[in-house]
C-alpha cells in the first residue's frame, strides 16, 4: 500500500484470505482498492474451500493449475 505501508512481508495475504482489511488498517490502510481485493481474495478462498474451484463473478476465470500449464491470475486491477 502507498503512504508508508508496509509492502510485501510474511502472512500479509491473511488479513484478505479471511476479508479482515479492515481491522488490519495499519496494512489496508482503509483504501477502497485494498478493501475490494479483500473481499476478491476472500471469496476466492471461499469457493476454493467449498467446492476446490476459486472462480467468482469478481474474477477472470482462472484455470486449475497443471504442470504443463502453470495456470496463475492477477487479482490486483482485476474487473468486477
């Protein structure tokens, strides 16, 4: 996050896995983007545990993973 936040560090996927940004605002710092990445990352996650697909509406599509096709996805910037 800019304005002094911290950058990639241990476990900073957490607070979206579980769309807590907002109690972790000294990381979100509260900005709109983060919260909606959040609530992506969090229903990815979601999905992923009740049906092993983490596709959603808010998502491109994404692919299972194989090892020929090392299927990955940018969730930051992405559309819905």
């Amino acid at each position: 996050m800019p304005d002094d936040r911290p950058g990639t560090f241990h476990a900073c996927d957490l607070a979206c896995a579980v769309d807590n940004a907002e109690l972790c605002d000294h990381h979100s710092g509260l900005q709109p983007q983060a919260l909606v990445f959040a609530k992506k990352v969090s229903r990815a996650w979601v999905n992923f545990a009740r049906t092993g697909n983490p596709n959603h509406s808010g998502l491109p599509q994404w692919p299972a993973y194989t090892r020929d096709e090392g299927a990955i996805i940018r969730i930051w910037g992405s559309p819905g």
